[in-house]
C-alpha cells in the first residue's frame, strides 16, 4: 500500500510541478493584462495613459548572472496597436546604473506595425531602430545619446558592460493613451509569451481525481483491517 500511495502521489507532485512551471518568464509591471488579441492569440496588452496612474505599462525579464551586452543576438517581439495606439513601445536593457532604450522607426517612435499584430525587425540586426542611453550607458554623461543601430552602442558601451534586466514598455512620455498587445517575445532565439501562472485546467482535475483515489483506496484499506 504505502508503494502504491507513494506513487500516486508522486504523480501528483510532477503534474502541479509542470503546470506551475508554466508561468510567465516575463513579470509584467505598470498597467499589463493578458488578453485575446485580433488574431485571436493570447497577448500582454500594454497601456500608458497620462492620465490613469500609474501612467506606464511593461514586461520585464530578469538577466542570467554576468549576461552582458555583447551575448545579445537577436530581439524581436509580436506585436501590434490595440484601441488609440499611438507609438512609444520599445525595449529596454538595463543594469543598476544605466539604461538603452531602443526606439522602432527612429526616434519617430511609432507603432512598428501601424496598429497591425505583426513581427517586428530584430532589433539587435537592423539599422534604423534607435538605441538612446542614459547616464554613462554609451558614453554619454546625461539622456539622449542616439545610436543609429544595436552595433554603435556595443561600440560605444563595451560588448562586456554588464546587463540585469531586459525588457518592453510603454510610458506615458506621450499625451494621450497607448494601448499594445504583445503575443510574444524572442530573446537571442528563444520565444516568450504569455501563459497563465497557475495550474492548467487538466491538470488541476488529474490532481483532484488522483487525490479521490487515494483516498477511498486509504478508506477501503482501513476498513478491512478493522473487519479482520
């Protein structure tokens, strides 16, 4: 018996362990939830608006220890204008002391996809997408040192400068509202999206039925020790 239950038990634990290892990689900060966007995928949607605190919307993902500018290869996301989308979304890396912004179309900083859920170019390959700095970030003692491409600002900074945090955000540096639906992001190849953080249905039920089993079995077991 004690066999048996261990291994139920053990069943158990692997499925609520898989399914709670399905959250999200990205915390989402400022104004984020997850919705179904118009291509019916699940997405981050990310709102700044000026006027309802906290006036700023983000994702943000923790850095392995000594990752550094230099070990960026590529950087896109899926993405697209959700209702009034007017454009200041943008991906940020950063460590305690300095930040680089990286602005799509320029510093025009419009909807990469004008309001369309598309993929975005990479960020790390293509020219035209501005890197802006600041503090020391790239040499610049104070804000709004532009790069023209991801390549400058490695040349300017160090491929070694040291990275904690990377991520997308909108802020409310634009009047009016800005509202994104972000279905994924890609991270040196690797795919990011949003996913809930709590078990999956199916495995919620596998734990329950497992559970019930146990113990009538536990109960029958019981009763027939008392009978003999």
């Amino acid at each position: 018996m004690r066999n048996i239950t261990a291994v139920l038990f053990a069943v158990c634990l692997s499925t609520f362990a898989t399914s709670v290892a399905m959250a999200d990689v990205f915390t989402p900060f400022g104004s984020v939830t997850i919705v179904t966007d118009a291509n019916s995928n699940l997405a981050w949607q990310i709102t700044s608006n000026v006027s309802v605190p906290p006036a700023y919307g983000g994702l943000d993902l923790t850095l392995p220890v000594g990752f550094t500018l230099g070990d960026l290869t590529s950087l896109s996301m899926v993405v697209g204008g959700g209702p009034d989308e007017a454009g200041s979304i943008r991906f940020f890396v950063e460590n305690a002391t300095q930040e680089a912004l990286a602005y799509p179309g320029g510093e025009t900083n419009t909807d990469p996809n004008s309001g369309a859920i598309a993929s975005t170019p990479d960020f790390v390959t293509s020219s035209g997408l501005y890197w802006n700095t600041t503090g020391p970030f790239g040499g610049s003692p104070g804000i709004n040192f532009p790069f023209v491409n991801f390549a400058g600002l490695v040349s300017a900074a160090g491929s070694g400068t040291s990275l904690t945090d990377l991520g997308v955000v909108a802020d409310s540096g634009y009047v009016g509202t800005e509202v994104f639906d972000v279905e994924s992001i890609n991270v040196n190849g690797v795919t990011y999206t949003p996913t809930a953080a709590t078990p999956e249905p199916a495995g919620v039920g596998l734990i329950l039925i497992v559970s019930v089993f146990v113990a009538n079995f536990l109960k029958r077991q019981r009763r027939g020790s008392a009978e003999r």
